[in-house]
C-alpha cells in the first residue's frame, strides 16, 4: 500500500508521453481524416443538393415551359378553329352563293326553255289552228262564200288609207297598167262590173282587168296591179294570220 | 500485498515492473497507433482504419455527451485515460506480466494527473479567478469541505481503480491455486468485464470531475453580481 515516488513520478510523465503519442499518432490522423471525410460528405451533400436545386429549376422551367407550350397549343388551336370556322363560313357561302346562281342559271334555262316550249306548242298550236282553219274553210269554200269575200274586199277598197291609195293609183296611170283579178270561183257579169266600177270610182281611172282563176285562193279575190297586190281570199287572209303569227313570235 | 519489485536501477531510481509494464503498454500502443493510423483514406477506410475511427468516435461521442463545447480540448486526456487504464487492466491477465493498475504508485499517479487536469481545464475554461470563486460558493464557509472533496475524490479515484485490480488479480490468483486449470477461466472473464468497467469508470468520473471544475465558468457568469463578492 505504500507509494514509490520513483514509480509515481515515472507513471505521470509516462502517461503524459502517452497523451501526446495517443495525440499524435491517432487522435489527430483519424479525427483530421474523420474531419476530411465530413468535408468531402458535406461538399458531396452541397455539390448533390445545388444539382437538386439545379434539377428543381429545371423541372419548375420545364413545367413552366410545358404550361406555355400547352397555352401556345390551346391558342393556335383555338386561332386554327376559328380560321377553319371562317373558312368553312366562307365555303360555304361560296358554295351558296354558287348555288344560287347555278339556281337562278337553271331557273333562267328553264323559262328559256319552257318559253320555247310555249313558244313551240303556240306555234304548233297556230299551225293546227291554221290547218284546221284551212281545212274547214276549204270545205266551206263556195261561190256564195267568195260572193260575200268580193263585197267585203270592195268594200275594204274603199276605205283604203289615202297614202295607200296615192300609191295604187300612181301605179293604175302607168301607161299600160293591168289590173289582174284572179279568183277562185268564176266571177259573175255583175260582180266584174261592180270590181271594175268599185276601182275606177277610187282610183279615178278605168283600168284593164284580167280575169283569172286560182283554185289555191279558196275562195275570195286576189287584185295585183304593178308592185302592188291586194289580196281578199281565203289563202291570203290564212297565209297573212300564219305570217302575222310567226311575227308575233 | 508486497510492493512491486525492482527490476532495475537507474541512478538513484529504481525501475519498478510497474513502470516496465507501463513502458511497454506505451510502445505497444504507440506501434499499434502508427500502424493503424498508417495510411488512413477517405474514400476507402480498410479495417484497421475502421476499427481506429471506432474507437476515436466511441470515445469523442461519449465525451461530447457530458461536454459537447469542450470535446476537442479534453479528449486527448480522457481518451488517453480511458485506453491506458483498459489496456492496463488487461495486462494482468498476460501470464508473467504485471498490472500497472494493481499498484497504488500508478493509480495514485493516474489520479494526481485528474486532479491536476481538473483545475487546468477549469482554470483554462473560466480563468483563475472565476475559477478559484467557485470553492467560495455558495457560501465561503464550505471551502474547506470543498478542498476535501477535491482531496477525498482523488484518493477514491485512485484507490477505487488500485482495489479492483489487485483484488481481481488476487482473486485470480488463488482459484488458480485452489481449483486447478479449467476453474480460473469465468474468474478471468470476470477480470476483462471488470478491467474494461474500472476503466470505463475511471475515466468517466475524470470526464465529470473535469466537466464540474469547467462548469464553474458557467456558474460564475449566471451568477448575480452581488452575490459575487
């Protein structure tokens, strides 16, 4: 139980000896290199949370670069509906506006056509009438008939405008003028008179007459003297309604 | 017990197995820790390094536990408390080889150097003044009991750890004489737990001696000014 001084004051300086071999040789290199190793993990943890920070931008630019995107899309979308609604509007307005004149162009043929057609059926219509007409007056043709042609055709000779009648009688005084009278029934005695009387009192002149027959008159006379012809039977009054038919067209 | 012989003299000293042992704990540490310590990486620690940083940490954690400011400076001291009273201690189970612990010198030693370190740190932590005005309180009646407890803790301090230790090695000793071969080995096994828990003690009760003397900073400065006088 006794203490040697010797042993005491050699244990102290022994342990201080310790201390600065423990010092020096482990705690300083391990703590040093723990300390390195802290570093190095923390500048790994700094260096991987800038890149997270770095990665978190990106991510917030790239979302936020999707969002414009995405608004750009929904606003050439809309821009492309709205051209593509104006364009179709107009189409279709084109198209009807096409339409209607093909419509009105049709609708003119049409009429053209149906006037035609009209026209057509009138004229066919004209010619049957004329044909019925001159089949019945051919079969009502007589000499009592073409008696009453000559009284009406005397009686419109002498209301003859006068500019017409300054016309005939011009012709009648030529030298040499002939009166022909053609007609589809023999004339009678007294009605040659009266044709002859009838001229003469309008004219102021007595021109020569000749007598002819024309079966193709009908019925009626047909007074021709120089360039001018007057006509009062059946054929001409027919071929005159059919002339002023196809006029009338 | 007989005191520990002298192997030698040199001079006026006598070299004591004590001292011997002590010698060869510090080369056998110094070699392990250089070899240890040898190539140390931070990238790709081998075992050795491993098993280093192990201990270095173990023992910086359980300082900072009492002393989170204060690690740095003191763990040189504590730590090397620590390692030398284990590896002490184990010693004595190496046939032919002697615990420096068993005997009184060293421990007394051990303890004079915690007692000295006490009023460094303090010293060194808060000043002298500041540090010497903490015997005065709370009342400067009690300086005289707080001298004694300085006085009566140092010499538990060194008697605990010489007591446990020649008392196991004593204990060894005669089940080795009594029970023959096999009946020691439990008896030994207590001795590791019971060398690894005195060291464990030992330096854990210097760590609170010297965190008391360096929290007398924090008991001058909170104080009040009054009462400090």
């Amino acid at each position: 139980m006794a203490i040697d001084w010797t042993t005491f004051i050699l244990e102290v300086i022994n342990f201080l000896v310790l201390v600065w071999i423990l010092q020096n040789f482990l705690y300083r290199p391990v703590l040093e290199t723990l300390a390195r190793r802290r570093a190095g993990i923390e500048r790994t943890l700094a260096e991987a949370r800038e890149v997270e920070n770095r990665a978190g931008a990106l991510r917030t630019q790239f979302e936020n670069r999707l969002a414009d995107w995405e608004q750009e899309k929904a606003t050439r979308q809309a821009r492309f509906e709205q051209e593509l609604t104006a364009e179709r509007s107009r189409q279709m307005q084109a198209l009807a506006h096409a339409l209607a004149q093909e419509r009105e162009r049709s609708a003119a043929q049409d009429a053209h056509r149906q006037e035609a057609l009209r026209l057509d059926l009138e004229s066919q219509a004209l010619e049957q009438a004329r044909r019925f007409a001159t089949a019945l007056l051919a079969r009502l043709a007589s000499p009592e008939l073409e008696a009453r042609l000559v009284e009406a055709g005397l009686e419109d000779f002498a209301a003859l405008p006068a500019d017409l009648l300054n016309g005939i009688t011009t012709a009648a005084r030529m030298p040499g003028a002939r009166v022909l009278v053609a007609s589809a029934f023999p004339l009678t005695e007294e009605q040659r008179e009266r044709i002859g009387a009838t001229l003469a009192a309008r004219l102021g002149v007595s021109p020569d007459l000749d007598f002819r027959i024309d079966a193709q008159l009908g019925a009626g006379l047909r007074l021709a003297l120089g360039s001018w012809q007057l006509n009062f039977s059946l054929a001409d009054e027919l071929a005159q309604f059919a002339a002023a038919t196809h006029h009338a067209d | 017990m007989d005191t520990v012989p002298v192997l030698f003299q040199v001079g006026p000293f006598g070299i004591t197995a004590t001292v011997a042992t002590t010698w060869g704990i510090l080369l056998a540490l110094g070699l392990i820790c250089g070899l240890l310590t040898r190539h140390l990486s931070t990238e790709n620690p081998g075992f050795p390094q491993t098993l280093a940083e192990g201990v270095v940490q173990t023992i910086e954690a359980a300082i900072a536990a009492v002393l989170p400011e204060e690690t740095q400076r003191i763990l040189p001291f504590v730590g090397s408390l620590w390692l030398f009273v284990a590896t002490a201690n184990l010693t004595g189970l190496v046939p032919g080889l002697h615990s420096p612990t068993g005997d009184l010198s060293a421990t007394a030693a051990l303890a004079f150097l915690v007692f000295l370190s006490v009023h460094w740190f303090g010293i060194c932590s808060a000043g002298l003044k500041a540090y010497l005005r903490h015997y005065l309180a709370p009342n400067p009646v009690l300086l005289p009991f707080h001298l004694l407890g300085e006085l009566s803790r140092t010499l538990a301090l060194a008697i605990r750890l010489f007591g446990n230790i020649m008392s196991l090695e004593m204990a060894a000793l005669l089940v080795l004489l009594v029970a023959g071969l096999l009946a020691p080995v439990p008896v030994l096994m207590l001795h590791v737990i019971e060398a690894l828990v005195q060291a464990y003690i030992f330096g854990m009760l210097a760590l609170i001696y010297i965190a008391g003397g360096m929290q007398s900073r924090e008991e001058s400065n909170s104080r009040p000014k009054g009462k400090t006088r």
